[in-house]
C-alpha cells in the first residue's frame, strides 16, 4: 500500500499516520485531463446511463491512477458505494469498508476509526498526533473561508477548491500548505473579490452553495458574472473540519455531511445567519437519491432556494445559467 484512494472524506489523520498517500478519488477524477470522456468510457464498459456521473468517474479513476487499495464509505455516503466496492473487488482491488453511524455514536465511530487504524497498520496515539499537527493548517483553511464571507477578498471559487482539496491535502500536505500560505498573503494583499459584474456597480448578492460539491466547472464563475459572490460552500467547509474540538474522534462526530440532513441544516441556518446570505444554490446530482432531501431543505430554509441539478462533467449548460442569473436579478430586487 502506498496510495490509499477514498470514495469521500475519511478520516484522513489514520491515512497519513500509516505514513501512507490520501487520494480523494472525487478529487482524482474532476481534475483529471478529461472527465467527461471518463464518464463516456465507463459507460461504454456497461454503466448505466442513469448512474451518477461521479460514481462512473472514481470506478474509471481510481483503476487507471492505478490505486489498488481503496476505503469505501459503506455508510454515510452514497447508495451506490456497495455496488462501487464490490466492482472494485471483483477486478482485484483491496477495498476496506469504513461505516459513518447514522445516529453519530461516538462507541461506534471511535469502532469504525480504530478498524481503520489497524486495516492501515497504524495506532491511536499516531494518529492522534497527526491529528494535532494538521491544525494549523486547518485554522489556515478557516482563514480561507473566514476572508470569502468577511473580507471579500477571495472568491466562491478559490474558497470552494481550497476547502475541497482539504480531504485529501493534495497528496501532499507539506506542499498544500505552502501553497496555501503563498495563497493568504497574496490574497491579503487584495482590496475586494471579483464578485460583481465588470462595471456594472451593483452591489453582489451573496449567494450561499449547499449539496455535494458541483459537477459543473464553472458554476462559480457564472454565479460571479452574474453579480453575486458565493460567500458560503457548505460541503467543502465541512471537509476541511472547521468544528473547534481538540478530540479527534470529536471532529469526525461534529462533521454533519455524513449524518442525518438535519444536522446539515442546523449547520446551514447558522451559516446563513453569520454570513448574511441573501438566496441559496442547492445543487443536486442527477439520480443521486439526495436530491429527496431537496423538500427538507426547501422547507427548513426561509430563504429564497435555487435547485440546481447537474448530470456530466463541463460548463454549466444554458438552462442552468439563465435560471441562476434570473435568481441572482431577483435576490438584486429584493435587497
Ligand atoms: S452525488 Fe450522490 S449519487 Fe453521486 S456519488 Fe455523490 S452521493 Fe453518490
């Protein structure tokens, strides 16, 4: 084992106390050269065409990264993982089951990370002690997410590829964080995001972005055009841990992604309230079964909700876009 692949965040301080490679296979698979022809090719070897698009993308990727060892997320993920993993396994993959309680039992997720550890040859005292290294560069991702909603001076884009990259620290967590330092004192530097339209003096609508993170490869920069700033990415915040506690087991019970929708909303109306967001972009993924948790969200939040759905990889279709600048004019309105 050199490169552990995952199918969603995982506790990544067991990975990186095996001394061992973390390798968010999402991540693998939407910045790699091409992922819509991955998604075509994996349905030319017999995926149906009503599967998930990143579902269809980790199975290609992770085989032709040549990741041979794989911790899937059995609960807490996906309704398709049990499928993923048993395709894995029958084309000879190590595939290692890791189990989110859906009730957040603290006994059994500390069960389920204690499994992790010894599947990965490592202790709780190691990866404790990683677990306290990371988190000044987690106090720097907070940074990140604290100058998009409060300073303005980093975008919905930047905020979404930092807090996203912090499943995984690109492989590499020594080089992430210098690049992530490189990054704030650049951005220190700068007076305003680029959140309104060129010349158009109009103050921005801040928009906040909830669901799993987007297929598409330029929402946010369409959302920008259109005068608003995405000042809240509400799954990617959560991946990269911002919960204050100094017990590991601790941060992963406080994570909401993995646990029942209202823990997330809980989590969302607070955001909502801090960040002063005046409409949300919930996005949701062709036949991904989260897109039923749309009726909770659309009842819970007194705000104006924008449901977006996307299906393959690539810029946001037409549709889409006109239906995301007619809510951005609108929220304009309403301010
Ligand atoms: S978007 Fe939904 S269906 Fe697709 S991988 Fe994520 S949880 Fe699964």
């Amino acid at each position: 084992m050199g490169k552990i692949g995952f199918t969603t965040t995982v506790p990544v301080e067991v990975i990186l106390a095996a001394g061992l490679i973390p390798a968010d296979l999402n991540n693998i698979f939407i910045t790699g050269a091409d992922p819509g022809d991955v998604v075509d090719r994996a349905e030319t070897l017999g995926f149906p065409r009503t599967t998930c698009g990143w579902i269809k993308g980790i199975y290609l990727s992770a085989k032709e990264a040549g990741i041979t060892d794989v911790v899937a997320v059995t609960q807490g993920d996906c309704s398709n993982t049990h499928a993923l993993m048993e395709l894995w396994q029958a084309d000879g993959m190590n595939i290692m089951p890791f189990a989110y309680p859906y009730d957040r039992d603290r006994d059994l997720l500390r069960l389920q990370m204690r499994k992790l550890m010894d599947a990965l040859g490592t202790s709780e005292e190691k990866t404790d002690k990683v677990f306290r290294e990371l988190a000044p560069l987690r106090t720097k991702l907070k940074r990140v997410d604290e100058m998009t909603w409060k300073d303005g001076n980093v975008t919905g884009a930047e905020n979404h590829l930092w807090l996203v990259s912090a499943s995984d620290f690109d492989g590499d967590r020594d080089d992430f964080e210098a690049r992530l330092d490189a990054f704030l004192k650049e951005a220190e530097k700068r007076e305003t995001a680029p959140t309104g339209r060129p010349g158009a003096g109009l103050p921005a609508v801040r928009l906040g972005y909830i669901g799993v993170p987007p297929i598409f490869t330029d929402i946010y920069e369409t959302a920008a055009r259109s005068g608003a700033h995405v000042v809240y990415n509400e799954v990617q915040r959560q991946f990269s841990m911002p919960h204050d506690t100094d017990n590991l087991y601790e941060q992963y019970a406080r994570y909401t992604y993995p646990y029942d929708v209202f823990g997330r909303i809980r989590d969302i109306k607070e955001e909502i309230k801090l960040r002063r967001i005046d409409g949300i972009i919930h996005y949701c993924q062709s036949f991904c079964f989260r897109a039923i948790e749309d009726l909770i969200v659309r009842r819970e939040l007194k705000l104006p909700v924008l449901t977006i759905e996307g299906d393959r990889p690539g810029p946001v279709d037409a549709r889409t876009r006109i239906r995301l600048e007619g809510f951005v004019e609108m929220l304009r309105d309403m301010k």
